[in-house]
C-alpha cells in the first residue's frame, strides 16, 4: 500500500476543526474528533506520518500544549504511534470499517450496470514469460530508441515550460497533427492535411469516439470482421450497436457477406486482425462501391500497416474513397511502444467537428507533454528511422517463422498468405482443436493464441496466430520444431 504524507490532505482536517463546533466542545475536543474520524474512516492510510506537534500548531492556528493533549489522546486509543527519531504515524489496521443500518444486498444495485460491464468487457493482454514468445499485438521495444525518446520528452518539457503549461485544442496540439498528417502522407498515402487529424488516446478511444458519435442505440447495424479484433466489436456494442459478423476468408474481408441494412463497417484491410490476409484489390472496389450505393460508413484501422515485408503496399482504402465515406485509424502502438497511447482519427469533413465534441467531453485533450514530445520524434526523422530498421527486423522473423511452419508443420496446418504486420496465421487441419494446442504448447514453454478466441462465430475453422514482435529470429526455428513434436504427439 502507498504510503502518504500528512501534507497531502492541505489541512482540510485543520479547517473543519476550526469551522464546525458542537456547543460545549473545547478546542482539544473538536481537534481529537475530527483527527480521530480521519483515521478510523481510512482517509488517513496505516502507515501516514502525522506533523510535528509544533507544525501542526501551527497550520491549526492552536498552541503545542493542545496538540500534544490530542495526540496522547490517540495514542491511548491505539491509533497512532510514536517512533523514537522518525515521528508520530498512523497504526495500520486502525481503520475500521463503516457501521451500516440493517442488511445490504449490492447486488440489487450491481444489477443495474449493463450486461455488458457485468461480463468484464475488454480484457487486457495476456501477460506472461516463456521460453518462446509468440504473444500478437506486442511490438519489440527493447529495440526502440529510448535515449532518443527522451531527448524529444525534454524538448518538449522545455516548450512546456515556455509556453505556461495550458490546455490545447481537443483535436490535438497543432504540431502533432501536422507532423502525423506528413508521415502518413508519405507513408501510408493518405490523403488529408493536419485539419483532417483529430489526435486520440489510442487506437481504441478512436474507436469509441466513432461508436459515440455514429451508433443510434438499437438502431445501428455494425458489421465487424469474424474473427476480428474484438474491442473494436465491444466499442460498437457498448454505444448500443446491432453487431453483424462478417467472414474473412484469404482475402480479406467478405463483402459479399455483409448485410444491406449495415451503415457502419469496421476492417482492417491493410492486415486482417488476427488472420493476417490483405484485402484485395477486387474486395476493395467492392466494399467502397457498397458504402456509396448504402450511404454506409468504413472504418479503417491500419493498426500496424507500416510494415510491409514485401511487395508495394496497397493504399489506404481512405485515398481511394473521395467521398469521405471511410474514416482512418491508426495508432502508434506498434510502430513505438504500447504504453505511449496516442493515436489518431483522419476524419472526413462532415465528421470531423462532432468527433472533436465527444473527445472534449471525453477527457479534453491528450497529455501535451507527450504530443509535443511526439510531434519532435516525427518532424526528426526519428520515427521514420525506427521504422525503417524494424521493418528489416519483422521481414526476417516473418519470413524465417513461414519457412518454418511449411517445413515442420505442413501435414497439420496451412498458413494464411500474409506479407505485413506484426503476425501471422495459420489454419489447423478440421477436427483439431487450437485452444488445446495452444494449452499444450503453454505448458511447453510457448506462447501461441488461437484464432478461436477471436471468433463470435464459433462454428468457423480453427488456427493459431503467431506474432513476431516479441521472439528474436534465432529462437524461431526450435520453437516451430518444438510445436510439431506437440502436434504429433
């Protein structure tokens, strides 16, 4: 448990003392009560280093000889404690819990959150150590540039300092959104100027700011990839949507398969989440051609599309529709680290004021100190040399663990064609079961999820799904061996 400080609390319990008496109380009283009442009801932590009894004195306005008289009080009722040449701190355990007037049940107040938060709602990552690391969604930051990183945080601490510290728009600082509107241009060429960028807290407030703004509660029809990513699915049911599972086959999404009455589409053309597959050239005329003739929304999210191991990338489904009908999401989680939670919206005109209301009422802004510190990264060629490198490093694990697979696990499974991203998939053979591989192989020392726990649709084949970002090359090709001796056995 943190410990606190006295000075934490700024004197409130010195202020109500001296505000509130009852008739007949002394001064020593009212100081004991209230002292007393801070304690018991935990405000005041086990462990709390209480003031000096002169400095108390002082911030209560009373003399030393009062505190000394509450403070022996306490100790007399075993709540504080004095040590020799540290101080007067609290007791732990002296806490005690509040007296209630008859029985309770919460459940009948538990019974009013919505059974979605009931159920969890999202779970975190999976968050542990093997001998082989195939965790996905994970990117490798033991190679990101942490000196560097910092260097931008103290440039930008220093503009900070300049500048007073105040808040900034909702929409982002605007030396973010110009530095994100000119990566992706030459990255990912998406069209859009820094008015267009709207700087989020993540990839997945991205997608709740759109689920607020867009889903009619019990109304609106949201058509998501099956298996998908699943917080974006819970996004959109949280904000009151009617999902719709749509297939992925090696294609990418099924457009043939979505549904007349969908008017919000969440895909991940750039790399299918968890499968792996590109959507395809066909596929996405045909999914920009369905949102035109259904006055229908995509939504886009390139959450790791920088990396491309080979071939020219496809553009963003955003450049090909002028329309402003596909709204662009992406993220700086793979391409930096995880815990840095930035990302951002390209939104079309028409929606762009509407997303920057619910992000102010969301939580204002994100941290400047961050954004600014990013905008530096950018605008330094930094991130583009990061990128760069791990582009290299992620093409040489992804194609060593595809060798591998084909070489040591081509009678029991058959890898989805994938040539970006940060993972891959490949398709048990029917009849096996991945979740049990995947168990077996945990407690083989390796780190596999199935592509089952990404499903809605249960009945759909069976895969597990690789990632790369935490497994160094020269430990992919035991591990692969080690996972075919599972297999046959």
């Amino acid at each position: 448990m943190k410990r606190s400080t006295f000075g934490e609390f700024d004197g409130a319990i010195f202020a109500k003392a001296a505000a509130a008496s009852t008739p007949g109380d002394t001064l020593t009283e009212r100081l004991h009560r209230d002292l007393k009442s801070a304690i018991v009801s935990g405000r005041l932590v086990g462990g709390t280093r209480l003031p000096s009894t002169r400095q108390f004195g002082r911030q209560a306005g009373v003399s030393r000889n009062i505190v000394l008289a509450v403070y022996d009080l306490l100790l007399s009722e075993g709540l504080i404690a004095s040590r020799r040449g540290a101080g007067t701190f609290v007791r732990d355990g002296a806490a005690q819990p509040p007296r209630t007037q008859g029985a309770f049940d919460p459940r009948v107040l538990q019974a009013r959150i919505r059974p979605l938060w009931r159920e969890g709602g999202l779970t975190g990552p999976i968050v542990a150590s093997a001998a082989y690391d195939f965790r996905i969604g994970i990117p490798d930051t033991r190679r990101f540039p942490h000196d560097v990183w910092r260097r931008s945080i103290a440039h930008a601490a220093r503009a900070l300092a300049r500048d007073g510290g105040n808040l900034g728009p909702s929409d982002g600082a605007p030396a973010l959104r110009a530095a994100i509107a000119r990566h992706i241009s030459f990255a990912r060429a998406v069209a859009c100027t820094a008015d267009d960028i709207i700087v989020t807290t993540g990839a997945q407030q991205a997608l709740d700011l759109i689920a607020r703004v867009l889903v009619t509660p019990h109304r609106t029809v949201a058509a998501v990839e099956d298996p998908g990513y699943p917080p974006a699915a819970q996004a959109f049911l949280a904000a009151g949507a009617r999902l719709h599972p749509v297939a992925v086959d090696d294609e990418g999404l099924v457009v043939d398969a979505l549904p007349r009455s969908a008017s919000l589409i969440y895909t991940t053309p750039s790399h299918q989440f968890p499968l792996g597959a590109t959507l395809s050239a066909r596929r996405r005329t045909a999914l920009l051609a369905f949102a035109r003739a259904r006055a229908a929304v995509i939504v886009e999210d390139d959450y790791d599309g920088e990396f491309r191991h080979h071939g020219r990338p496809l553009d963003a489904l955003q450049t090909l529709a002028p329309a402003g009908q596909v709204i662009y999401v992406g993220t700086f989680s793979k391409s930096m680290f995880p815990a840095l939670r930035l990302g951002f919206i390209v939104a079309p005109p028409w929606l762009h004021a509407a997303l920057v209301a619910a992000k102010r009422l969301a939580d204002w802004q994100c941290p400047l100190l961050e954004q600014m510190a990013l905008a530096h990264f950018i605008d330094g060629g930094d991130l583009a040399r990061h990128v760069r490198r791990m582009r290299r490093i992620y093409a040489e694990r992804h194609d060593t663990l595809t060798r591998a697979i084909g070489r040591d696990l081509g009678d029991a499974m058959t890898r989805i064609p994938s040539s970006s991203g940060l993972h891959l998939a490949a398709l048990l053979r029917p009849g096996a079961s991945a979740v049990t591989l995947a168990a077996r192989a945990r407690e083989a020392g390796i780190l596999v999820q199935a592509a089952h726990n990404y499903r809605r649709d249960r009945r759909g084949g069976d895969g597990l799904v690789f990632g790369i970002g935490q497994i160094e090359t020269a430990a992919i090709d035991p591990a692969i061996r080690r996972l075919a001796r599972l297999v046959r056995r």
